[in-house]
C-alpha cells in the first residue's frame, strides 16, 4: 500500500518529542512578530527525517504536496525531503515537475532551514543550464522567502564555479530590509570567496560601503582578522 498523509503522520506523531519540540520553537522564532510566528513543531530532527524520507518513494506525488501544505515544522521538512529524493532520482520531466511544484508552493517553504535544504538541490540544480530569470523575479518578490530562495538557489551554480548570479543577485539584495536576507546573501558571497577570492574582493571593494552590516561580516568571516578590519572600519 502506498504511503498516505495520514500514514505519514501518525509515523511522525510517533517520533515526536515534546521536550525538542519546545526549544524548536523558541530556535525557529515562533513568537508574536517573529520570523516564524505560529509554527508547530513535533520536535524531530532532521537525520531522522531523511532516514524516513528513504522509506517513502511509493508515496503519491500528490500526498506529498498534501503534507508539504502541513501546519508542522516537520512535516512540510519531509515533504522538501521527499522532493529533493525524487529530483534526484527523477527523469527531466519529473524534474521539471518538482520544479515548478516547488515554486507553486513557496508559501509552505517558509522558514530558513526549509529554503537552506532544498532551494539549491531543486531551484538551482533545475535552472542550470536553463535561463536564470526566474531567480531574479523571486529576489523581486515582496514574500521573504521567496527572496531567500532565490539567492540560496546560487549554491548549486557556486559548486560548479559560476558566481555570476550570486554576485548579481547579492547586488539586488542590498537594499533589502530583512536580515535573514542579509545572512543569506553574505554567506553565498562567503562561497564564492572560498573558489575564486578575486571575484569576491572585486565585489566588495564596490559595494562594501554600502553593504548592510551582518552582509558584510558574513562575506568577510574568513579573512584574515587585520583585512576584515580594514572592511569593517572602512579603511581601504
């Protein structure tokens, strides 16, 4: 019998921990106003949602869209999970499935772990070697999230030694409010400093004026202590 959203769930409910499900939601910012108001949590980690992942290839595409839609924190983690399995293992027009369920449903991908495990793995690995523009309207869009994707999308291109998109993509970002906007942007830069440092000095001798704060610290984090405080205080 194939898996169902209500099979899946009751194995969930069984792994749940209230007390990891407790500092979940204070780790994930849960509170009034906070990036992560209203989530639920179980409280299960995520090796032991990629171990159940592996059990459930017969599980219908639709159910797992169903338990992408979750009220729960892991849930909506499995199904990520589940997708990235079947991007992997999938032919180009099972790829491109995923893809575009994916970008359908961005608004259930919506805290930083869900973007940080999956965007690069479907977003990026699916627009390699297609047109990038689509990272460029979800950078547009107003849904944090969808701006987090976009950049954290880069990753796969960063693997493979193209930095163009990061960079451009970081360049749009920098007049963005969000701080998880921020993070996310800085540590793309990071990676591409890792692979070709050139590249990220030519950026930041440009934009390190002007680059919000926590960008900047995370883009520079492995520098040499006198040289990231040369950025830090402007003296170049």
């Amino acid at each position: 019998m194939s898996a169902t959203v209500a099979m899946i769930c009751n194995n969930l409910e069984a792994l749940s921990n209230p007390g990891d499900a407790l500092f979940l939601k204070r780790f994930f910012k849960t509170g009034p106003g906070e990036y992560g108001e209203g989530d639920l949590f179980r409280g299960i980690r995520v090796p032991v949602l990629r171990k159940l992942s592996g059990t459930l290839d017969d599980a219908p595409l639709p159910e797992v869209i169903r338990l992408l839609a979750s009220a729960f924190h892991e849930d909506r983690l499995l199904a990520l999970l589940m997708l990235m399995r079947r991007f992997g293992q999938g032919d180009e027009s099972m790829r491109e499935q995923i893809y575009n369920i994916y970008l359908a449903n961005t608004r259930f991908i919506n805290n930083w772990d869900l973007v940080d495990i999956s965007a690069e793995h479907i977003v990026g690995n699916f627009l390699l070697h297609r047109p990038r523009k689509p990272l460029y309207l979800l950078a547009d869009s107003e849904a944090l999230w969808e701006r987090r994707v976009a950049v954290i999308a880069t990753f796969h291109f960063i693997r493979k030694g193209e930095f163009h998109d990061t960079l451009a993509l970081a360049e749009n970002l920098l007049q963005d409010t969000q701080e998880l906007i921020h993070k996310a942007a800085g540590w793309m830069l990071r990676e591409v400093g890792k692979r070709d440092l050139v590249a990220l000095e030519k950026f930041l001798l440009q934009h390190y004026w002007r680059m919000p704060r926590v960008m900047l610290r995370y883009a520079i984090e492995r520098f040499p202590e006198e040289h990231r405080q040369h950025y830090l205080k402007g003296l170049l």
